[in-house]
C-alpha cells in the first residue's frame, strides 16, 4: 500500500462547478481503480491524501500535477504503509464555504472537523501530516478566532 499528501492552492478563477468536476472524475477514477482518500479544500486551498497502489497512484499525482484548476503542488510526504486509513473514503468533502449554509453551520462543521483531526488515527507520517495542515487550514476559521 502507498499513500502520498500534497496541498496546493486552488486557481484564481475556479467555480463550484470546478470543485464539483474534481470531485466527480476523483470518485470515479478512484473507485476504479481502488484509491482512498481524503480531499479538503478550504479558503482556496487544497489539500489531499491518497492511498492505493503505488504505481496508480503515481500516475495520478503526475496528472494533478498539471491541472489547471490549482498551482503551487506541493508534495508533502509519500511512502509504503500496510493498510488503509481512510478504507471506505473513495474522496471525502464537505463544502462549507456553500452559501446555503448559515455561518452556525458552517463553523459547527469547522468545529467538528477539527476534533476529528485530533482523534482521529495517526499510524503514519503522511496521515499525521494530512490531519495536522488540515487542521491547519482551518484553525483560524474555528469559533474561538473568529
């Protein structure tokens, strides 16, 4: 098993509409070809974890790479690990900056995001690194600095 975490940043000029594309071909490619994940974006950032077959997964990180939709990839960590962390994500996402949602909302959700990256599980560097920019990334959004 492999997994691989970069961030980025996404284009000046992406929509909903790009984010809903991303997330549409991810799950598709992923469910095909057996990839697990999770994908946060959050304040015109981005950022994923992969995990699968490391040849797939390689491939892929090529192809992200060169979307248009974001710039500034940045690989943050790749290794070998035995299983899967997030074994039934094929890509996870929440978007809460939806303007349908109202700011209790949307700050509950931050709030929740950021206890679950507190407990969720951390056997590898890659998942400590994901949780940690994640939380990261949205810390300064949580109810107590606002």
């Amino acid at each position: 098993m492999y997994e691989l975490i970069y961030r980025s940043l996404a284009a000046e000029d992406i929509t909903n509409d790009d984010i809903e594309d991303i997330l549409n071909e991810s799950r598709e490619f992923n469910a095909r070809h057996d990839i697990t994940g999770c994908l946060l974006f959050f304040n015109n950032e981005f950022v994923q974890i992969l995990e699968g077959d490391k040849g797939i997964i390689k491939g892929l990180f090529d192809k992200i790479r060169k979307d248009s939709r974001h710039t500034d990839v940045m690989l943050l960590n790749e290794d070998e690990k035995e299983e899967r962390i997030f074994n039934n994500w094929t890509m996870a996402y929440y978007n809460v900056n939806d303007s349908k949602a109202g700011e209790t909302e949307r700050l509950l959700f931050i709030r929740n995001f950021i206890i679950t990256a507190d407990i969720s599980e951390k056997p590898t560097h890659a998942v400590r690194l994901f949780w940690h920019v994640a939380k990261e990334l949205v810390s300064p959004w949580s109810l107590g600095d606002v």
